[in-house]
C-alpha cells in the first residue's frame, strides 16, 4: 500500500484498477491514507472511481471475449458453478450491478455481465453509480 500512496493520484488510480480485477487489493486503504494525507477529497472520489470502473471493464471485456476458457480453465469454475452464477445473475437482473463494488461478489458479477453480453451502457451507468457511492461514504466516514 505504501508504493501506491507514494505515487498519490497516479497510486490511487492504479489501485483502483486493479482491485477491481480479481487481485486482492484494497483501494479504499489507498484513499483512506491519501484523505488523510490531505489531498483533495473530490479528485481522490473521481480518480477511484475512473480507476475501479475502469478495471470491471477489464472483467466485463474478460467475460464477453473468453467466458468459457477463462472461467472453466484459468480460474478453475466448475460448469456447475458458473451455471448457478449466470442464474443467479438473471434472476435478480441488472440492478445486480450497483454491488459490483462489494467484495467477493463485485468481480464475479462484471465477468459474468460480460458473458451475459449486458449492455454496455447500463453495465456503466450501474457499476459507476455503485463504485462511486462506495468511495463517497469512504471519504465521507474517513473525514466525517
């Protein structure tokens, strides 16, 4: 984490990115650490923000192009599995999106929207608006 602070916004955003992937990273540390280090609380917002939403395009695009091989091959999903993912998927819809900021469950639900083929607008407009949300009680909780 402490590679990611040196490197302020540019960190941030790398973060961002990348613990929306499946990695284990925590950009809510990263923020948390910048807010308190004094940065500007709007920037930090936008900037993880881009940088998260950015990152479940990255399993959206990973989802559409190559489901099968990387789920069933790379990531080691039983058919099974990834059959009752997609169900659970349709059953509660697209509105699924707004938690595609919570762990465990957010980059599951970006791949499988990829796989899905959801449209790309509404996948955007609904994990932004999620993300988004998520960084705003961060900020505000941390400078509250």
């Amino acid at each position: 984490m402490e590679y990611f602070t040196e490197l302020g916004y540019i960190g941030l955003f790398l973060s961002a990115f990348l613990a929306a992937t499946i990695l284990p990273l925590s950009s809510e540390l990263v923020l948390t650490l910048l807010l308190v280090n004094g940065l500007n609380p709007n920037l930090l917002v936008a900037v993880a923000t881009v940088g998260n939403v950015l990152g479940s395009f990255v399993n959206y695009a990973i989802g559409f192009w190559g489901s099968v091989f990387v789920v069933r091959k790379l990531l080691k999903v039983s058919e099974e599995k990834f059959k009752s993912s997609k169900h659970r998927f349709k059953k509660y819809g697209v509105w699924s999106l707004l938690f595609a900021w919570v762990p465990v469950i957010g980059d599951p639900l970006t791949l499988i929207a990829g796989a899905l083929r959801i449209n790309l607008f509404v996948f955007f407009v609904l994990v932004t608006i999620g993300k988004l949300g998520r960084y705003m009680v961060v900020t505000y909780v941390t400078l509250g």
